[in-house]
C-alpha cells in the first residue's frame, strides 16, 4: 500500500462518489475503482460499499480511513520539515565545559543568523562529545589531549572514524574565586591547594581518569567534589573556596570577572582542539565557527 494509494482512497471518502474523486485527483474512474479493489484485497476488509446511489463508507472502512488520514498528516508534516523549501539547516557543536567554546558559539550564531539554521550546543562529558561526532549528532567536538590520555583518546579516535585537529596549546592553571585565600599568589603549587576541595566534571558511566576534563586526573587529592555543571562548579568556589584545573583560557562575559586563573606550579599542557568525521567536509557553518575558536589562541596564558 503507497502513500498515494491511502490519499486516494481519503479522496473518494471526502468527495462521496468515484466520480467526484476522479474529477479532483484527475484519474479515471475504472483506475481508481482498481485502486480501492487492491488496498481492500491487501487489508482484507471492505472499505467501500457501491450501490447505484453511489458509494457508502462500511464501519470497518471508517477505521481504516481514520488511520490513513493520521499516516497522510504525518507525512506532510515529514514533507515540510525536510523536503519543503522552509527547512532550516543544522549545525550541533558538542564540547566540555569550556566557556570559550560557548562563547565561540555566541559569535558564530550572530554572524549567520537564526532565520535559516536550526542550531544545538552540547556541554557535556569527554565520551559523549566522542559519541554524539561518532553518530553525527554533532559536526565537530571541543575537547583536549595531554600526554596522558592521548594514546587513549586517539585510539578511540581511529575506532570510531574521528580524526583530531589541534588548535592551540595552553600550560596548566587553578581557576578559583578572586576572594579565595590563594588568590594573591603568582604561582600556585598542588601542596598549597591540599586543604581546598578541588572540583571535577563527573563523567558518570565513564569515570576513567582518560576521560577527566582536569589535569591531574590520578593526583590523590585530599579533598574532591563532583559537579554535574559549570554554574555549580563556580557556586562551589564561592561557597567552599574549591579549585578546578583549566586551560587558563576564560570567558568573563560568560562565567563573570569574580574568577581568576592562577598558574600551577606542576604546570602540564594541553593540546585544545576539535574532532570531526574522518573525510567529511566542514560546513560553512563548521568553518565560521573554528574560526571564531581561533581567536583564542591570542588569550592563551
């Protein structure tokens, strides 16, 4: 049974008469007569009764046509959201908890516009900006490689078809509160933080120290916080004095001027880039948007 079969038969339901029908759908009668005879033989039902009155509707034909009248209003609205010529196109970007990124994204959506994009942001975990490029739910995914979780991640990389592109390299910071007790220091070293709490993005089924947003994932820290969100992790600052470990790469339009970045002492870099489908062109959207995480690189510390 075809789409055009079911909006033949509503047809000839609405009009009351095959000939009425034939006249709106501009086919003949014994065709549409053919029509009605092979859906009917198909379902195994009687969807039209013909008398020399015309036609009647059976009770078990205004079940089936209700039904073809819900498949029809679906498919127009399938029809308009991806065929007709109002369909928005997409861009997704998935990243960590970077507000440079976000940031990035703003400027992006200013540029080009809402009128004609449908666009998604996702701040979420390492493995699901892995997995939602993998499934091209997003174009392209924000995060980072150390010398500690690349060998991991790069793997994951080639597994999944991905290919990583590095955009710049930053050293090491603690992001505090510009209150907190350390907050004068010009270096701050891991012993003096030892009676902070440090703060770190859960990663949920995926806890592994590879998949830490942080530097120094496997250091045994005294004291630790898990936070789902970047408005709680800075609330947590605030509120206990807490640390996290970042780029140094910091948007105050978007986290406030409350917060600074402190160099570590047991500095390491990070290698920030993007990750993408292997061979798959970048959207001009894609391409605004890099360039707008570009700009970053002037503000490394």
């Amino acid at each position: 049974m075809t789409i055009q079969q079911m909006q033949q038969i509503v047809t000839i339901a609405e009009s009351g008469s095959m000939n009425e029908a034939s006249k709106k759908l501009f086919v003949s009668q014994p065709n549409l007569s053919a029509v009605v005879r092979d859906v009917e033989e198909e379902t195994g039902i009687t969807i039209f009764l013909r008398t020399n009155r015309g036609i009647t509707i059976t009770q078990e034909g205004e079940e089936f046509i209700g039904y073809a009248r819900q498949v029809l209003q679906q498919y127009e609205l399938l029809e308009h959201r991806y065929i007709g010529k109002n369909v928005k196109k997409k861009f997704s970007v998935s990243m960590l908890h970077y507000s440079f990124a976000v940031k990035a994204f703003v400027e992006m959506v200013k540029q080009v516009g809402m009128d004609d994009y449908e666009f998604a942001v996702h701040e979420t975990q390492t493995n699901q900006v892995i997995e939602n490029v993998r499934d091209r739910k997003s174009e392209l995914g924000i995060l980072f490689l150390s010398d500690f979780n690349r060998q991991v991640l790069e793997k994951l990389f080639k597994e999944n078809s991905l290919v990583f592109t590095e955009l710049f390299v930053c050293d090491t910071f603690v992001y505090i509160w510009k209150k907190h007790p350390l907050a004068d220091k010009k270096v701050i070293s891991m012993e003096d933080l030892q009676d902070y709490p440090c703060l770190a993005f859960e990663q949920r089924q995926n806890n592994s120290f590879y998949f830490a947003e942080e530097m120094k994932s496997t250091y045994e820290y005294k004291k630790i916080i898990k936070a789902d969100d970047r408005a709680t992790m800075l609330n947590l600052m605030v509120g206990l004095n807490g640390y996290t470990l970042c780029s140094g790469v910091i948007c105050e339009e978007l986290n406030g001027s409350d917060y600074i970045a402190v160099p570590l002492k047991e500095s390491e870099k990070m290698h920030i880039g993007y990750i993408k489908h292997k061979g798959a062109n970048l959207s001009s959207i894609g391409e605004i948007y890099l360039q707008e995480l570009s700009k970053y690189e002037d503000n490394v510390l």
